[in-house]
C-alpha cells in the first residue's frame, strides 16, 4: 500500500522546503524574543544593569544558537530519513 503513493513528488519536496524555511524562521524569532524579554528583564528589574544584562543576553543567545538552530540546520531536509 506504500508503494501506491510517491513520496518524492516535486509538490512534497517543495513543501518539505518551505516548511524547513517557516521552521528556521520560527526558532530564529522564538530565540531572539526570548533573549530580548530577558535581557530587558535584567537591564531594568534586576540590579544588574546594563552590562550584565548583555552579557547573559549573549551567553543565553548562544546557547539558544547552539541547541535550536545549529542542531535543526544540519538535520537533512527529507523528514523520512533514517536517523532524523
């Protein structure tokens, strides 16, 4: 029965694309908000100021970078590979 459907046709390479791409996208924005709130948190509620707060705003941005979207950009872009 899984013979029957293709499953490499151009119209589900493509969508597998432009999912990949709103995928990337999605972890980009959910990343930069998230250091954003927290650095504002930290600059103007916290008594660590300005410096302190861009610098766990860089630490926590690349840590962010390192296990959201490093690790996702690597990953092949046929969902049904094996290892995925």
């Amino acid at each position: 029965m899984a013979s029957e459907f293709p499953i490499h046709t151009p119209e589900v390479v493509e969508h597998e694309r432009a999912y990949h791409t709103f995928n990337m996208v999605l972890r980009w924005s959910m990343l930069l908000l998230g250091v954003l709130v927290l650095t504002l948190t930290l600059w103007f509620a916290t008594p660590a100021g300005f410096w302190g707060a861009a610098i766990i705003g860089a630490i926590v941005f690349g840590l962010g970078y390192v296990f959201l979207v490093r690790h996702e950009a690597h990953q092949p872009l046929d969902v049904w590979t094996e290892g995925r």
